[in-house]
C-alpha cells in the first residue's frame, strides 16, 4: 500500500517559520506534483499549494512549497494564530493509479 | 463564487444505501472534473471517485469499486454518488470537489460536506 508520511505535529511561535514534511516513493511525489491543504477543525480542507509551489489566489504568499526527489514540504513564514490547522499533503500514484493523502500534520500556534 | 451543497448524509444500516448530491452553482459545471472525497473521523481525507465533464469516463478507489458509483446531471448542475452495501468503515463526511484543471490531486473548492454513519 502505497503512503505519504507527515509528522503527525508541528508548532511554533508567531512569527516564526514552521515546515512541514511529506514523503513518499517514486510512484507518487518521485513523477507526480504535489498539493496542499490546510483544514481549520470543523470545516472543509482548503488547497493552498498546488503543482508543488503555486498558490492559489487568495494565499498568502508566507506559505510556500517544494519538492525533492520522493519528498515534498510545506513552509509558513510569519506564523500567525490563524494557521493553527491541520495541513495534509497529496499526490497522484502510478501505481495505484489514484490520488493519495498524507495522515496529516497539526500545527499549534504556541 | 463557486459553491459546492453536498445532501443526501444520514444514518445507514450495514449493507443498506445512500445517495449523495452535490449542487453546484458559480462555475460551468458541464465542463468540470468532478469527485467525491471523503473523511473518516480523526483521519485524512481519502480519494473516492471521479467522473469526466460528459459523465462518459469515472474512476473508483478499489475501497468503493463495484460498491459506489458516480453520475451527474448537467443539466440541473448535479453530482451524484450512489452508495450500496454499505459498511461501517464507510463512515465518513463525504465532500464534493471540483478538480483543478491539469493538477491530478487539486481539488477546489471543496464543498461543506455531508456525515454519512453506517450503523446497527
């Protein structure tokens, strides 16, 4: 079974630069883009990268994304208490031949 | 604006049926890639099925494959998902997502989602 593996927490403290790891093999993040979604706990997960770097409009531009070989991260710059969510990562996989999702990360706003 | 009204959620019995719609309003529906994802309590969202802007081609996870299906209506700018033999592992909120044009994986918006509890 093919997985995206986040570190189930983050923090850190406004202001501060907090990233987020996702890594996978090369049937997914190895020949696929990557995306990102952040979810406020009550409401519908939100895309806030795609194409492993591009934002939508209406992002701000402190959340930023890259990708390396079968891994992938998502870095917010400036936090503020407004990110507190949790931020989960996907990518299409050849070899299941469908999109997966990490398990997601938590980040707490200290 | 794009909205996206999941209906159709409930209470199911094992090996009973549901079906989900999902209104859409804000965007040319007869021409966007449309899917169901869904989110299982304390979990991550998991990709269920998608379906072409004709309805003519769909995709299914192997978790949902011969047991859900997936239609629409363009003309009344609707999506569907026809739930059968339900089991209580397929309790989840289940979200109607418009796919990002070339972004496999890019779904957006998202719609406010429908809870779905398969229980005796």
């Amino acid at each position: 079974q093919s997985v995206l593996t986040q570190p189930p927490s983050a923090s850190g403290t406004p202001g501060q630069r907090v990233t987020i790891s996702c890594s996978g093999s090369s049937s997914n993040i190895g020949s696929n883009t990557v995306t990102w979604y952040q979810q406020v706990p009550g409401t519908a997960p939100k895309l806030v990268v795609y194409d492993n770097n591009q934002r939508p409009s209406g992002v701000p531009d402190r959340f930023s994304g890259s990708q390396s070989g079968t891994s992938a991260s998502l870095a917010i710059s400036g936090l503020q208490s407004e990110d507190e969510a949790d931020y989960y990562c996907a990518a299409w996989d050849d070899s299941l031949g469908g999109v997966l999702f990490g398990g997601g990360t938590k980040l707490t706003v200290l | 604006e794009v909205q996206l009204v999941e209906s159709g959620g409930g209470l199911a019995q094992p090996g009973g049926s549901l079906r989900l719609s999902c209104s859409a309003s804000g965007l040319t529906f007869s021409r966007s890639v449309m899917h169901w994802v869904r989110q299982a309590p304390g979990k991550g969202p998991e990709y269920l099925s998608g379906i072409l802007d004709s309805g003519e081609t769909t995709r299914y996870a192997d978790s949902v494959k011969g047991r859900f299906a997936i239609s629409r209506d363009n003309s009344k700018n609707t999506l569907f998902l026809q739930m059968t033999t339900l089991r209580p592992e397929d309790t989840a909120v289940y979200y109607c997502v418009k796919g990002l044009v070339g972004v496999p994986g890019g779904f957006d918006p998202w719609g406010q989602g429908t809870l779905v509890i398969v229980s005796s």
